[in-house]
C-alpha cells in the first residue's frame, strides 16, 4: 500500500483527507498541472521556409522578420511538477474508485501524466508538418509490437528521474508502476516488433512518417503452457483501458465489402450495394528520443452506427439477430490472424487486410487533399505521400488507391496507373511459399468485385510487358514466363493480348503455309496438260482455301487458348507478392543473403525484368529500447567507456569498445552486470514458472516463434542428446565433461499449427523429465516460458549468454532478435542464415559459434534425401530411439519423428534437414562449453560483440529508407 507524500491515501479516510487538502491547495497544484501543459505553444508571429542542410540533409525552419506560426516553448518538468501532474489525474481522471491508490491506480495516473506531454508534442509535430506541406511516409503494418510503453515513453522524453523521484514520494518505485502496464497485443513475431523499432527510429531521426495499423480487442492469443502443452486463450490487454491511446471520434471512414460494380453512362465505374462498415481512429503518439518530434500510430477499429442495431428483433427475443450486424463489423477487429483453415476465416483475414488498406489509404488521400488546399495536383501525390507495404498483408492498398483515384476522384487509368508505381513500395520479409500469399480468386471477387477487375488490369498491363519484352515467336518460353509471374494465376487470359498471341500464331502459319506452297511449286511439272487442268480447278480451290482459312483461324485460337487458358482442375489465385512486385517502385529484402535470394530464386523474372527495383535494407533494432532502457546497467558501463551517451544515437561509437575488450577493469565491470542481469531472469523463471535454476549455470536461450524451420526441434534434440550422455556418466565424469546450463525456450505456436504446438510440448515433457532428475541437478536445466511477449524478451536478452539462431540455411529472412542478444553481449550460435551473416562478419568470426549446411547447399541435400542417399549419424539416430523409450512421458510423438524420417511426402523427409545438421551442431555445442569455461576469453567475446553491433540499429535502417525508397528527409520542429 502506497501514500502520497505524509498524508498516505490507504483508506477511504486517508483519500478523503487528500481529497480536501487537494481541493483547498488546488490553486497552487491546478497551476502548476497549466505550467505543464502550457509548454505547448507560444503563438508568435513568424514565418517558416525549408532549407537543405548538405552534411545532415535536414529540413529545418528558420525565422524571419515577418514572424508568423508558432514554436514549441518547452517546459522540462522536475519531479514536484511531475508529482503534482500525477496527483491531479488520480484526482481529475481517474480509472479507479478514489477510496486507494494502489499499484494499478498508480500506473494509470503516472501513464496520463505522460500522455500529456505526449499530446503536446504530437499536436506541434502534426502542426507544422501541416504548415511545412513537407513529403510524409506511412507505413502500413498488420503488426506492430509496441510493448510496454511507459519506460520507454518517459526514457525518450528524458524524464526518468522526475518520474523515479515523483513515484518514490508516493510510496512506489518506478519498475514496480511500469510492471502494471500489460503489453499491447498488437503483433506476434519480429514483423510487428520490426515495425515498433522502425516507428521509434523514425521519430528520433524526426523524419515525417506514420504507421497504420489495427486496434485487436483480443490480439493473437495469450499461451499456457499445461500437461497437454500450448493451449490459447483470448488477450484481455485492453480489458482496464489503454492510457496511451487517443479516440478519434471525429475520424471514421467508410469500408466496403461485396456488392456489385456499376458503370455510369460516362463510363465511371461505382461499387454500390454490399456491406457497409466504419473504421474509426485510435491514435498512439510514438515520441522521438531527446526530441521534440512525436509521430503517430494510427490504429483502426471497426463497427456499425446505433442504427444498425435491430430494436424490433431484440424486442421479439431475436436477440443474436439484433446485434448480428455489429458482431459482423466488430470482429474485423477481434484477432490478429483469425485461424484461415475455414472460408470464414479466410473472409475475415481478407476484411482485415481490407480494412487497414482501404481507411488508411482514405485517411493519406483526405491528409493529402487538406493540405493541398483547393488546387489539387494528383500528380504532385507521389512527391507528398510514401506507401510502405509491409509485407504482402496491406497488398490491397494497390487496387484501392486506383480505385480512389478512378472511381472518386475522376483520373484516367493511365494517370491512375502511374501515380500508384510512384507511390506505393513493398518489403518482402519471407522466402516460404505458404507465407507468400495468394488468394482464392473467386473469394476476392465476391468480398472485392471491383478490386478484381482493377487486378485484371494490373495483370493485363503485366502480360503486355512480357509480351513486348519476350516477343511471341517462343511461345513455350512465353507459357513458362506467364506461369511464373502472372498476378492472376489460371484465369483467362485477357481478349487484348489473346488477340496478339492469335494473330502472332496466324502469321506464323501464314509464313510456314507459304513456305510449303513455294516448295510445291518448285516441284510442280511445267507440262501444258497440268497447267490447263489448275486452271480449270481454280475456281474451286480458292473456295476451298476459304474454307481451309477459316479452320485455320480456328486452330491458331483453339491452339493458344489450350497453351494459355485455365486448366479446369486447378484452383484460381491472386498472387499478392507478385502484385507488391509489378505494382511498386521499389521491392527490398530485409538482410544481404536474403535480398539475394528474393532476386535470385523469389522473383528472378521480375528482377530479369526490373532489376532497378530491387534493394536491401537490412534489419535494425532500437538501441534505445534494446539496451538502454532494458539493460541500464550495461548501458552505464558502455557509456563510461566510450566517453557518452552519444551511441544512443550514433551507435558507430560502440565500436570504441573494441579498444578496451581486454582491459581486465571493463571484463570485471561487464561481467557483474551480466551476473545482476542473469539473477533477473532467475525471478522470472521462478514467477512463470516454478523453477528454481542457477544463476551460475550458461544461459542458453532461444526465444522466437515456433515454427520447424527456426528448428527449436533441432535444439531440444541437442539437448536430449546432451542429457543422455550425462546419465550415462559418473558424477565426476558429467562435472568435468559438461559445462552447467539452464535452456530456455520462449515462444508462441500458431493456433493450428499442429506440429509446432507438438514441438511446444515435447520441449515442456523434456523439461518434466530433465528438472526432476536429482543426479543431474543444476548441470542441466529445460524452461519454456510461457506468453512469451516483448517484456519477457526485456528481461531475457540481457542476462542471456548464449542465443541460438539456428533456422535451415536460406530460410529465415533477417531476425532481429539476433541483433538484440549481440546488442547485449550475448553470443550466438548459428547457421548462415538471414542476418547472421552480417552479425559475424560485424562481430568477427571467432566470436560467433557457426555450424550447418548453407543456403546454396539446401536444394542439392533435399534432391540427395528423396534419391535415398543421405546416410543419418548415428548419434541422430540414438536420440530418436532414446526418445521413443518413452523417457520423456507417454506422449505419442511419433508424427514428430516421423517428420525426420522417410525420403519423400508431405510432412515427411526432414524439409528443415535437422538430421544434416546435428552432427555438426552438437560439436558446436562442445565448442560452446570450451570457450565458456574461459570466464576471461568468454567476457572478451561478450564486449566484441556489442562493439560490432553498431550496425544493427533501426535508425541506419530508416536512414535507408528514407534516402533511396522514401525520399524524404528528416524535419525538425522550430
């Protein structure tokens, strides 16, 4: 129980004696809550202009004699403004009944304390970006992995100490207010956590940008972990409200689902009829670090205007019937990534990706009009907005703003057509064929009739390109390009270029029929008798070569519709990415292997074609959050030895630290503060699960999604391999052998995902068996942690030693949770996959466990399984039988190890090669254990890689994008 200051607010006596005091000093605290949210604006007349600066390349504004607009008169708040800020939202908005003021009442206050200084600097950034008219980026996102906010809110602003000493007078600390707050459940994996750095690197760098997203009552799923492994609950994230979130009532737009398409006697097309729903806007202000510039993220929800309630069927006792229409329109917004195995889940993902395309896209288009005034110039669009696409799911924000531009505002398809390609640009974050998207085409013509046609046309632009590049001389070599790269997978090839391939097959039999007749008359017999009975057969052959001509024409169209129509028994797709590709100005991987594979294997056709689209922009993560705030202690020590805090900003300045990687002082200081960071997760381990472990013991941590091939299987057969050689020792023989480890695992599997949730619950059976055995004690310890989010991950990466990256080679895109471990000086073991490339090549190979076959090698040891020629190690192979012992429980896992078995068929043959590698893998691990039992070697490694972290910040990411995607440049508020 807390108090504020002397008087304590324990009681109903005690709130109500603070209630009064408040009340009768409320004149000093209410101005001093005005000095607060009066350093907003001083009106001032000034006037701005925009200039270039060539070392920064900032817009920045400068005054003039005229002195018209505004500036940002800052009060930086100390903590008796703080605390009284806080003390007038207990009192003034209030979530919670006044008799206490307990932790949550506590977090509440001290989060809208902040939010204050939020919305202030939000509405000056939204004000002059404004006035400025200068070009925005929006990036659409299906995920965003926001976190918790309040530390990092209250770290970017530079007001942790206020707030520390403010809570600290009210009875609290700091880290216990923050623990209150539930993390957003607003993403799963590293795409959404991709997209909250990207956001904070943006604002720190204070480039004009927003995110889009959608507002999830109930987000993925909240994991327990039980008996019968992962089983999924609904989130309750927004169950006691959101203070970080701002609704905008004023804010809705109209979306639209089935219908039909009308065309006008001008003829403009309208899609009328259908489904109709509002979106309406929550906004999230997401502040810069040590700046004034505070960016939005723009989320949606949907629902349904009072009317639509059904009072009379209500009244009849039709209840469901009555409020049928909201529940439709509302659980747009329930679930991210509602499970798809249905056609109603399919319906509701697509109304998810919809919704965000369409209310976003109308929300930039009306930012954009507003801003022009009344001379719009929609040529000028591609010069004031930047679509980002991340990943396929906002795909359908390519056929709505053509829909928009044709059908709203009036533009020719061919202005339509070009302002789109300028506009729009797609970041492909996957090389999996399932995770590439593609959508029944009979499903999006009845949810988006007129987005169909407007793809048709897309495709009919696409096929034309080919054509005029390929020519249609080959027309097997044709069949082969348009089954690769068609946005319109075995549909109907349009009537404009049937007609091209028609009359190109006619003149080809034209040429050979002439060759032949030529042939013939060479061999003709010149004799008089058989040059008087031709004439006298003319007339009939040429009524005969009429007739032939017309079977002819009938056989060049019967002939290329039977090489290019739709063969009846395959399905009809909308292949999204290859949309993203034709569609955008730009496609980029998301690590230097993997942008090479998206060139290389993904789209070679299209890179054949436009090989100027395509880029890398490797992966980054914010140090801010990712070392500052949640490894403070490190965070001191980097900033002592490398002279400040400028590497918060300028992460180049990490590489100082190599200077000092033996220096026998920093290794003492690093490892202290590995030690105090290990006993954290210790509590955590104990608090979610039950486990006691030591922190003496390595800690050895994979936290990610699950999925085969990020092949946790791989690692808890290495650690089932491990377990066994231990019970087949002495104890003396084990202590020597082995170095102690505690296993962590942290992940969720996807709901249907049958054999990731069967991965889930072996990991947790091992852990059973493993952390109950006496004779091996602390040498060996297996933890799943359940629902594992981004707090978990806040404690976890910083105390962790080793993390494991071991996805099959030319699978994983980038990561990022490898960027954050190296951040923390955790070592990694890895495959040379995604971005771990770039981590060893930045840290130094010595300082990087590497092990597995790489991508280039994947395909030839897939066709060598299904030829019957790989031979498994024996060691591979005693696992499996030690597992099927039933040492691990009574739990079937057969369809587990039958995956790792057999050379061909669906689910079988291991696709993910976890047999290939785990012979090289386990003596890596021995390899690991050496290098650990060298405390002096292992702190040196440790420092080396946080030194070559550098490279992996979001702010050299955004940087990126803003200059070679984007084009716009960073604005600083005056």
């Amino acid at each position: 129980m807390a108090t504020f200051a002397v008087s304590g607010l324990n009681s109903i006596s005690s709130i109500s004696s603070f209630n009064n005091n408040f009340r009768s000093k409320n004149s000093n605290i209410l101005l001093s809550r005005r000095r607060i949210l009066l350093f907003s604006f001083r009106r001032r007349r000034r006037s701005f202009s925009v200039s270039s600066v060539a070392s920064d390349q900032k817009q920045k504004t400068k005054d003039s004699s005229s002195d018209e607009g505004f500036t940002l008169d800052v009060f930086q708040p100390d903590s008796t403004s703080v605390l009284s800020s806080i003390k007038y939202h207990a009192e003034f908005t209030p979530s919670f009944s006044p008799e206490k003021f307990e932790l949550p009442k506590a977090y509440y206050a001290t989060a809208e304390s902040v939010r204050d200084t939020l919305i202030i600097n939000w509405n000056a950034t939204y004000e002059f970006y404004e006035k400025m008219n200068v070009k925005q980026a929006y990036y659409l996102s299906m995920e965003f992995l926001q976190g918790r906010a309040l530390l990092n809110a209250i770290g970017n602003l530079g007001l942790t100490g206020p707030y520390a000493d403010a809570l600290t007078k009210l009875g609290y600390s700091l880290e216990d207010v923050a623990r209150q707050e539930p993390d957003a459940a607003l993403g799963n994996g590293g795409l959404g956590r991709l997209a909250s750095c990207f956001l904070d690197s943006m604002a720190t760098l204070n480039y004009p940008a927003w995110g889009y997203g959608l507002r999830y009552q109930y987000g993925l799923f909240k994991q327990l972990i039980t008996k019968d492994g992962q089983e999924e609950v609904a989130e309750n994230w927004l169950e006691m409200g959101n203070p970080w979130e701002i609704v905008r009532n004023d804010i809705s737009y109209p979306v639209k689902f089935y219908g039909k398409v009308i065309e006008g006697a001008d003829g403009r097309k309208e899609w009328a009829g259908g489904e109709d729903i509002t979106a309406v806007a929550y906004d999230v202000p997401i502040p810069g670090y040590k700046t004034k510039t505070t960016i939005n993220l723009r989320l949606w929800t949907t629902k349904l205007a009072a009317e639509a309630f059904d009072l009379y069927a209500f009244n009849n006792g039709d209840h469901a019937k009555a409020y049928e229409a909201q529940k439709k329109a509302e659980k747009i917004c329930y679930v991210l990534y509602p499970g798809d195995e249905s056609l109603e889940g399919k319906t509701l993902r697509l109304k998810q990706q919809y919704t965000l395309c369409s209310a976003s896209l109308q929300d930039i288009i009306a930012r954009f009009e507003k801003r022009s005034g009344n001379a719009v110039n929609w040529d000028q669009f591609p010069e004031k907005v930047a679509v980002q696409m991340n990943d396929t799911h906002p795909t359908l924000c390519i056929p709505e703003l053509l829909r928009i531009l044709m059908d709203v505002k009036g533009l020719s398809w061919k202005q339509a057509w070009e302002i789109t390609q300028r506009t729009v640009a797609y970041t492909n974050h996957t090389v999996l064929p399932e995770a590439l998207e593609k959508w029944s085409f009979t499903l999006l013509g009845e949810l988006l009739p007129r987005h169909v046609e407007i793809i048709a046309m897309i495709d009919e632009e696409l096929l034309h390109t080919i054509l005029a590049e390929y020519g249609t001389e080959d027309l097997d070599l044709l069949q082969e390009k348009l089954n690769q790269m068609r946005i319109l997978d075995n549909v109907e090839i349009p009537s404009s270029v049937l007609e091209l391939l028609i009359k190109a097959e006619e003149s080809a039999a034209d040429v050979e029929k002439a060759a032949d007749e030529e042939q013939e008359e060479e061999g003709k017999d010149d004799s008089k008798d058989e040059e008087t009975e031709a004439v006298k057969a003319e007339t009939t052959n040429e009524e005969e070569e009429t007739e032939v001509k017309k079977v002819e024409v009938e056989d060049s169209q019967a002939k290329i519709k039977r090489i290019f129509g739709p063969h009846p028994n395959k399905p009809q797709v909308v292949h999204m990415a290859n949309l993203c590709v034709v569609s955008g100005h730009a496609v980029n991987g998301v690590a230097e292997i993997h942008s090479e594979i998206v060139k290389d294997e993904v789209f070679n056709e299209f890179y054949k074609l436009w090989p100027e689209k395509f880029q890398n922009k490797t992966n980054g993560v914010t140090p801010r959050r990712w070392l500052s705030f949640c490894n403070p202690e490190l965070s001191e020590i980097i900033t002592k030895w490398t002279g400040s805090d400028d590497w918060l900003v300028n992460t180049e300045k990490l590489a100082e630290l190599r200077k000092f990687a033996d220096n026998e002082e920093l290794q003492s200081e690093w490892r202290k503060a590995k030690g105090n960071n290990k006993m954290k997760i210790v509590s955590l381990i104990k608090e979610k699960t039950g486990y006691v472990v030591s922190p003496d013991a390595m800690f050895d941590v994979q936290i990610k999604r699950i999925h085969e091939y990020k092949r946790q299987l791989l690692n808890i057969f290495g650690i089932v391999y491990r377990y066994k050689k231990m019970k087949e020792m002495s104890p003396e023989e084990r202590k020597e052998k082995f170095v102690p480890r505690v296993c962590i695992f942290g992940g969720k599997a996807f709901a249907t995902y049958v054999q990731a949730k069967r991965i889930v619950k072996f990991i947790t059976d091992v852990g059973e068996t493993v952390n109950h055995d006496p004779e091996i004690g602390d040498l060996l310890k297996v933890v799943f942690v359940p629902d594992y989010n981004v707090s978990v991950a806040e404690v976890l990466i910083p105390g962790s030693e080793l993390s494991q990256h071991i996805s099959t080679a030319g699978m994983e895109a980038s990561g990022t949770s490898n960027m954050k471990f190296s951040m923390n000086g955790c070592l990694l073991i890895g495959t040379l996959d995604g971005a771990n490339v770039e981590i060893r090549e930045e840290v130094g190979e010595d300082n990087f466990f590497l092990f597995g076959a790489q991508a280039h090698e994947i395909a030839g040891l897939r066709k060598e399984r299904a030829e019957g020629k790989f031979v498994p190690d024996p060691r591979f192979e005693e696992v499996k039988a030690f597992i099927r012992t039933g040492v691990f429980g009574t739990y079937n896992y057969e369809e587990l190890m039958g995956s790792l078995e057999g050379n061909e068929g669906y689910g079988r043959a291991d696709y993910f090669l976890v047999g290939k590698d785990f012979p090289d893998y386990i003596e890596c691990q021995d390899k690991v254990d050496e290098a650990y039992r060298d405390q002096k070697k292992w702190t040196k490694m440790s420092i080396l890689n946080t030194a070559g972290s550098f490279k992996f910040s979001s702010d050299r990411t955004i940087h990126q994008y803003a200059r070679d995607i984007w084009r716009i440049e960073p604005v600083e508020l005056p």
